[in-house]
C-alpha cells in the first residue's frame, strides 16, 4: 500500500492512538446508545450501526459509495447508477431508505471501531462531501482500494473548526488518493489541511432535471410551500402568510425537514385550522392538496411537491442552519423565497436567477406582494457528475 510518506508522518502510531480513544468512547457511550435504541429515530440505525445487528459486509462490487444524510445519497445515487456494480453505506434512517431503493447492496455504517473488521473488499471507495471518518480511509486502503472524496467543501463557518486539527487532517488525506471539489475556494482549504491531487468539478447536487414526478391532485388555487423547514420556521412562515391576507384564500402546504418533527408540526397546524376555520390534511393519510393547509409528513415527495408549486419559501435559512438546495424548486420556475444563512449552499444560490433573500420580518411584504415576484431560474450548471465519474474511473482503471 502506498502511503504518500505518510510513515514518515508518524501516520499508524496515530491511527493505533485513534483506535484506543474510539475504543474508549464506544465503552463509556453504551448505556446512552442503549437509551437511544428505543428511540423511534434511532431503532434501525444504532443496533446496525453500533452493534453490528443485521449489518453484515457489503457485498463484493467495483465500487462502493458512502454519504451521511438523505440529501447527500439523494444527489450521489445518479452518479452511482452510471456504473454497473456497486455498494452503498449511508449513516442516517432517511438515507439508508434512499440507498435501499437504489440497490440491495446498501448498509449502514458501523461505528469506526469495527470497520476494520468489516470492510470488505471493493476496487474504489466514494466518500461524499464531509465524511472524513479517519478508519473508514485506512480500513479501504489495507484492503488494495483507492479512495476518492467527491463534491467536497468546507465552508466558512467550519473551516476554523478543520484548522485546530489540521494534524489528524493531514494524516487523514494521506489515505485519500484523490479530491474531487466544488469550488476554487474548498480546493485551497482542502490544499492547507493536507489534501493531495484536488481537481475542482462543481457541485453534484446541482445535478438537475430527468425527475420522475408522481402526479399529486390539486385545484385552481396558488400552492405556496414551505420546504424544508426547521425548528420555529413553520411559524414564521405561517404568520406571514396569514399577515399577506393569504390564508385560507390560496393553500399552504408545509413540508418540515426531520420526520420526528411531524407530529409537532401537525399539532400545531392542527390549532391554527381550528382558529381559523379551515381545513388541514396530513399526507400520510391523504395525498392530495386539497385542504387549506397540508403537511407532507411523508418522505420523498418534495420533488413533487415543488412540481405543483407556485411559489416556495425554502427553510433552514431563516434559522441559522445554512440553507437548503435552491437547485430543485428553481428548475420547476417557482417563485423563490429563502432566508439569509444560506452559507452552506452559497455556490448553488450563484446558480439561480430571481430569487429572493430576506430576513423574518420582510416576509410579509414579499409574500402580499408575491404577484410581482418573478420565476426563479437555474443557469449555468457545470456537468459536475460527468466530471466525478471520469475521475472516479480513472482512479479504476489505475
């Protein structure tokens, strides 16, 4: 194996350290992951996860993809199917249903500790974005596989955090043999912390169009949507909307970002229904809009959501999360609304024309005035997956 001097850099004395201090987490973690098995969020992902229960090895392919979330594995599955064999480790509830539904070859992630043991064999590793997990690298490389991070960045707000340990990062790259990033910007930073052979490609997740949309039944009436939305920005949105003389007149329909906050979502839609007379459906129980306000307490259905609407408000930028993919909703010409923390999506906001970003008090306004808002558009997309993929086969065909 080869380790880009990594011996020199004193590299598996700190793995053999790294390993001791996992070790020692996981002993003083267990009756907190014991606690959360029972948790409905965590029922699947921690006993797979932690302690290996139905969670074998992946299965023998050429290539083997891993991404945390539902959004990540959403935008890297289109990558994965252009070639013919391949695996899938995921970390989340939501993102191991997305890679179920892409291949049978799909499993979570155990806790590092096992990996060694668990890794199987596979021709290259796919890490997406920031899962930079030190012994999943090693663990790859003592099995002969090259290793490739893709859409890589580091954002503003991160990147002093990534600096204070540039020494374990350092020692991380030296088991990554190519670096596929997103901006100019993420190829310096990356460049400081030790990465090696960085080539910038753009963004995957701005990989849009070819969606398969399943039709949703409507009527006549304006669908504004809130997507994604966190903590406290169903109120904001809902009181806005209601401000702009807009409730009960065109229908809301809400779409909260994490399925354990449906049923506090639904409680409190359910009130504002009572107060102001109106009528509320949930879509777990009937798929339709149709009813003045409408939770989408069902994953999956946001592309479809976005097809039938006429304007969204896309959350986690009102709270100071970071924003959410304005690539999706732009490419249907909705009318644009977002927040101002948008500084984890600030390359793919440059990719769309006419939107519209306000802080919580200028809501209002713009949604009373949402006539002469003008349709959002996306321009300028780099086949940022055509170039992944030619990377990653290179790394192949080596």
């Amino acid at each position: 194996m080869k380790t880009v001097n990594c011996k020199k850099l004193g590299i598996f004395s700190l793995v053999a350290v790294y390993y001791i201090f996992a070790l020692f987490l996981y002993i003083v973690s267990l009756p907190f992951l014991l606690y959360l098995v029972f948790k409905p969020k965590y029922k699947q992902s921690i006993p797979s996860r932690f302690f290996l229960y139905r969670n074998p090895p992946l299965k023998k392919s050429d290539i083997w993809f891993h991404s945390c979330s539902l959004g990540e594995t959403k935008a890297v599955i289109p990558l994965a199917k252009r070639f013919d064999s391949f695996g899938f480790s995921v970390i989340t509830n939501t993102g191991f249903e997305e890679a179920g539904a892409a291949t049978t070859n799909a499993r979570f992630l155990p806790y590092e500790l096992f990996l060694p043991f668990w890794v199987s064999c596979t021709k290259v590793l796919v890490v997406m974005e920031a899962e930079l997990w030190l012994l999943l690298f090693v663990s790859a490389k003592m099995r002969g596989a090259k290793t490739a991070l893709i859409n890589a960045r580091i954002s503003e707000r991160s990147y002093p955090k990534y600096k204070r340990f540039a020494f374990f990062y350092r020692a991380l790259f030296c088991f990554v043999d190519a670096v596929f990033a997103q901006s100019e910007v993420d190829k310096a930073k990356l460049e400081a912390l030790g990465a090696k052979n960085v080539k910038v490609v753009g963004n995957i997740k701005q990989f849009v169009g070819n969606y398969d949309i399943s039709e949703i039944q409507s009527d006549e009436r304006k669908n504004f949507v809130a997507a994604s939305t966190h903590e406290g920005e169903e109120v904001v949105v809902l009181e806005s909307f209601k401000a702009a003389g807009l409730l009960g007149k065109e229908r809301l329909v809400i779409v909260p970002r994490h399925p354990e906050r449906f049923d506090g979502v639904a409680a409190y839609l359910r009130d504002v229904a009572v107060e102001n007379s109106l009528t509320l459906s949930r879509f777990s129980e009937d798929r339709s809009m149709l009813a003045d306000i409408v939770l989408v307490d069902k994953m999956g259905e946001l592309i479809n959501v976005y097809a039938k609407a006429y304007l969204v408000v896309l959350g986690g930028a009102f709270a100071n999360v970071g924003g959410h993919n304005p690539l999706e909703p732009a490419y249907f010409g909705v009318k644009l609304i977002s927040g101002t923390h948008i500084f984890n999506q600030q390359a793919s906001f440059e990719k769309v024309k006419n939107e519209y970003l306000c802080v919580s008090s200028e809501l209002t306004s713009l949604l009373a005035n949402h006539e002469k808002l003008l349709k959002s558009e996306v321009f300028g997309l780099e086949d940022a997956i055509g170039e992944t993929e030619k990377g990653i086969r290179e790394l192949f065909e080596r």
